[in-house]
C-alpha cells in the first residue's frame, strides 16, 4: 500500500512537471511572437 501512495504522488509530481513545462513554454513562444510582432512595427514606421 506504502508503494503505491509513493508511486502515485510521484506520477502526480511529474504530471505537475509537465504542466509546468508546457505552460511555460506556451509563455515564452508567446512573449517572442509578441516581442516579434513589435520588432516588425517598429521596423515598418
């Protein structure tokens, strides 16, 4: 039973991890698309 409750708080940990990561990631891409954006309006006036 002990096993299971590690292994399961573990798995949820990972989930977690991942969640993480990919929400940060969904962060950065859309801070460089925006940085992007403002680059090219500045590039055009």
């Amino acid at each position: 039973m002990k096993e299971l409750l590690e292994a399961a708080q573990s798995r949820i940990v990972v989930n977690r991890l991942m969640y993480f990561a990919a929400g940060f990631s969904l962060l950065l891409c859309g801070g460089v698309s925006q940085l992007r954006g403002q680059d090219s309006a500045l590039l055009t006036t």
